[in-house]
C-alpha cells in the first residue's frame, strides 16, 4: 500500500498535469482575449509524516486565466467530518506558500467573511440573456488579492481577485451564489459583456443531494434540456456537446440525485481523478439560462464540477443507462 506522501505526490503530479490541460482549454474558451491575470493563492501544507490529509487543513485550488476562471477540480481535499450521511465541507482559509507547499490560483470573491469561488461564466449573449436576474449590486470588487496576499487582505469586504460588479442574483440565495459583472474587449476590441458566477462551497453541509442540487441550485424541474460531453474533449477543451437523446432518462437520474448520500472521495474511494474509471460531463441547461456542469464517473458517482472530492453515490440503475448514453455520442 502507498504511503499518504506517495499518494499526495502522485495527486499532485497528475494536478500538475490538468493544469496544463485546464489552462490551454480556459486560453481556448477566451479566445485570445487579453486580460491582466489577478489570482489568489490558498495553500495546503502537505504533512511530513504518513497518514490522512490534515483535518481542518487549508483546501488547494486550480488556476485561473487571466479573466478569473477557475476549476478546482485538482486540488488536493482536506479530510471533512463525518455528518451522518453526507460530510461537512471545511472553510477554505488562506495562507502564504511556504517550504513544502502546493499552491495554485483560484478565482474569488469575500463576502462577510465567507470565500466565494468562481464557477460558470458567460460571456456576449450568454451574459445578457442573464442580465435581468442581477438583483443588488453590493460594490464593487477591484481585484486586489494577488498570489502573495496575506490572510489580513481577505479581511475587507468584497475582496478579491477580480474586477466587476458584484450583485445578487434573482431567485439564489445570496449566502450561496452571487456573479461578478464586467466589460472586457473581445479579440477585435469590441466591449463584451462577462457574467461570472461566484459560489460558497465550503464551511458547509451537505447531507445529500438535494442540499446543493435542489436548495442551492434549485435543478429540481427547471431542466428544459441537457447535453453530454466526453472526458477526452473536455480535457483538451475541444467545445464539442452533443444533445442527450432521451431525455426520459433524466427523471429518474435526478431523482436518484437528490436522494442519494453525499460522501468523501478521498476517504471512501481513493484519488478520483487518477484512476482507470471511465467519465463523462452532463450539462443542465435551466430556464432561468444558467447551466449546472456534473461530472459522472463510472460507479454511479456524480460531482458537481465546482465541488471536486465529494461526490453524490447513486444507484446503478438510475445511473447506468444516462452514463452509457453520454459515453455514446
């Protein structure tokens, strides 16, 4: 059996890895869009002697491009507490990188106190189609935090690693999601409107489910379509979804979703992301035009992408006919 700092090296090589893959598909999905890189650095210290990750530990985060796009799908978790059927996600905290230390760069924004992370964005069309929804504007966020902030920075109200407008959006609960606002020039120079989704997914519980997918999310019966990407594509950023083509096969999934446990991907199942489990991306498009991103994982796992390491665990036959359907383009 590997030691915990063989398995913390071998995550971390593979981290390395889909950094590389993630940046070049956000230079894609930016399309040669030029933009000052604001980014913040949050640090997990990997322990000296063999064991499990450190409880309470600082969580790691992914990169960012230069417009704040973040996926935190590599990071290394920190060991959550068990609830019962579900976990208890830990605060993110911030410290400077020191001897040891993995550190990468993740789009943020404070609230009164609380880190949210970035999750979708939108851009041009996508982003006025959701313009109507900005319900409050809070202030305005200009980008302070850098990669050698302190803990004292995330101190001021809507600190954070990029510039915009910060609101609330119609129907979300303000303690879960708010967006960031901006114009950025696109690659003639034109103003493009940017909606960027901010998110609280940390110093939480989450029991099944229904707590993020139903509560946060509100996925319950506003899907008007969905779209299935493979593994392969995703991780070169090749932009190719093609429609689910029985849409019958999504009422039982959600429903199977919304009851099922959450668990630790750590703890319960070893490293996710580097094993031989086949994979694939299902999008939820809602009526309100935001879209919902799970990553499904052979097993009848299902992660919601902004929320890596813990997974919702799913029956096999509520599980296995959408899976195999997203794996057959």
């Amino acid at each position: 059996m590997m030691s915990y700092r063989e398995m913390a090296d071998r995550v971390l090589r593979r981290a390395r890895e889909e950094e590389q893959q993630r940046t070049r598909r956000s230079r894609r999905l930016a399309g040669g869009l030029a933009a000052a890189a604001v980014c913040a650095v949050l640090v997990l210290v990997l322990p000296k002697q063999t064991g499990q990750p450190t409880p309470g530990g600082t969580q790691a985060a992914a990169p960012t491009d230069g417009l704040g796009a973040a996926d935190t799908q590599t990071a290394l978790p920190t060991s959550p507490r068990a609830t019962g059927e579900g976990v208890s996600v830990p605060p993110i905290e911030a410290e400077l990188p020191g001897p040891g230390a993995a550190a990468d760069i993740i789009g943020l924004v404070i609230r009164q106190g609380e880190v949210y992370t970035q999750a979708e964005q939108y851009r041009g069309p996508a982003a006025q189609a959701l313009e109507p929804m900005l319900q409050t504007c809070l202030g305005r966020a200009e980008g302070g935090i850098d990669e050698w902030s302190g803990p004292e920075a995330y101190e001021q109200e809507l600190a954070s690693t990029m510039q915009g407008e910060v609101w609330t959006l119609e129907g979300y609960s303000p303690d879960f999601r708010l967006c960031v606002k901006t114009t950025i020039s696109d690659a003639q120079g034109n103003p493009e409107l940017w909606i960027r989704l901010v998110e609280r997914l940390n110093g939480i519980e989450l029991h099944n489910g229904a707590d993020l997918f139903t509560d946060r999310l509100h996925v319950s019966g506003r899907v008007v379509r969905a779209a299935c990407q493979l593994h392969g594509d995703w991780n070169e950023g090749v932009q190719t979804e093609y429609p689910l083509e029985d849409p019958a096969l999504l009422e039982p999934f959600l429903s199977a979703l919304e009851a099922g446990p959450f668990r630790d991907g750590w703890t319960a199942e070893g490293n996710l992301y580097s094993d031989d489990r086949a994979q694939a991306h299902l999008y939820l498009y809602l009526e309100d035009g935001t879209r919902v991103e799970l990553r499904l994982l052979e097993g009848g796992l299902v992660l919601y992408q902004h929320l890596p390491w813990y997974y919702v665990a799913i029956p096999q036959e509520s599980f296995e006919p959408l899976f195999r359907a997203c794996l057959a383009p």
